[in-house]
C-alpha cells in the first residue's frame, strides 16, 4: 500500500474518531443545556411562589395594621364613653347623694348605661300621678346634673305593683299600663319644662308590674317594684 494511501486512511480515521467525540461531547452539552434549563424554570416557579407568598403576607400585614388601627379608634371612643359616663355619675351622685344615702335613690352603671331608680313615694304620693314637692327638687337637681350632657338621651320608665288601681283613680287610669305610664310621662314633661331638657333626649314608657324587682308578697317587696327608673343612654 503506498504512502499516500495509508496516510488518507488515518486521516479519516483521525476525522470520524473527531466527530464521534465531538458528536458526543455535543450531545452531552445539549443535556447539560437541558438540565440547567429545567433548574432554571423551577427556580422561576420557586420564585414566583416566594413573590406570591411575600405578596400575600403584605396583604395580611396591611389587614392587620387597618384592623388594629380601627381597634385603637373603638378602644379610644369606648374609653372616652366610660369616662363621660363617670363623670356624669360624679355629678349625679354629688347632687343627690342624701337621697342616695337613703337609699331613696339608686345608681348604677349596666352595659355602658346610667341607670337612676327612684322609689315611688319619693316623686308621687300613693295614688297620685302629680310629682310632689320633694320629687320636683330632686328631679330639678338630677335635670341640672345632665342638662349639658347633650351625649346621653333620657329614657323614663314607670314601674308599679301587682295591686290594682283604686276606686278613685279607676276612671282615669284602668289598669297599671295606664298608670306606670302617666307617672313617667308626668317625669318626662317636668323635666323638658321645669329642669329644660331638650324634649329629643327625652322618652317614656310604662311596665305596669311586668318587671318586678322582688316579689309582690309582702309590702316590702311591692315597695320595691313600685319605681320610677331614668336610663341614660348613648345617643351618638
């Protein structure tokens, strides 16, 4: 075989053993190619699930800066309400606070409410629907206590015992709806038109004896049932 024949052969041999490795070497990079393109999209997904997330967490951290700061606002109108309620209190109970001391008067606080109770025979004479002397000095003085307290409204409610209405007053007052209610009809108009209360602040309604205190057994009992109650309450 000549030369030149022998040096053509190892020259292919030399090319197709280059392109074999090249051709595999090709291939190995188009995977590699393939696999960093792969990581690459599920580093995209990761990413984008991680910006989902931070989004997500700022909506909820921006919720919870709105709910907080509307909290801080109802914490702080609740604690201005408490605090008009005791001041109004103070001054009540400063103006009536023999008949307090009496126990002719009760005040309480219910749920954020100002609750007055005045036993009857204190405002009205057995029988009577017309407020007494005394019962127009203390209501003059409870209506100078609230007068500027343009906050609270005032709800007058009028209580008695199971005991039927008299023969005197049967005509006039049929049975105890009638009557509870004059009574605290009677207070209402004293203290628009005597102690000058805005008549908006101001309501009546009568319980007849359908919401006792303490039982109607004995004197002492209905006593306690036969009451005029004053309710202030928030009217903003």
């Amino acid at each position: 075989m000549s030369k030149n024949r022998l040096f053509y052969i190892a020259c292919f041999v030399c090319l197709l053993f280059l392109s074999c490795v090249s051709k595999g070497k090709y291939l190995e990079l188009e995977t590699d190619l393939q696999n960093t393109q792969q990581s690459l999209e599920q580093e995209k997904k990761s990413l984008a699930d991680l910006q989902g997330r931070y989004n997500n967490l700022e909506n909820v951290s921006r919720d919870l800066d709105l709910k907080l700061k509307k909290e801080k606002v109802v914490v702080k109108e609740k604690a201005k309400v408490i605090s008009d309620l005791e001041d109004t209190k103070k001054k009540i109970e400063e103006g009536l606070k023999e008949q307090i001391a009496n126990q002719q008067i009760k005040i309480e606080e219910i749920e954020g409410k100002l609750k007055l109770t005045f036993i009857d025979k204190i405002l009205f004479n057995s029988g009577s629907t017309k407020i007494n002397e005394k019962g127009k000095e203390i209501l003059l003085t409870f209506a100078e206590s609230i007068r500027e307290d343009r906050d609270h409204n005032i709800l007058v409610e009028g209580h008695t015992d199971d005991v039927g209405v008299g023969p005197a007053l049967k005509s006039k007052f049929p049975s105890n709806w009638e009557l509870s209610t004059a009574r605290s009809s009677a207070v209402v108009r004293f203290l628009q038109e005597d102690g000058s209360i805005e008549p908006e602040r101001l309501s009546a309604i009568g319980f007849s004896y359908f919401k006792p205190v303490a039982p109607n057994d004995d004197e002492e009992g209905r006593s306690q049932n036969r009451r005029i109650e004053i309710i202030l309450t928030r009217s903003k």
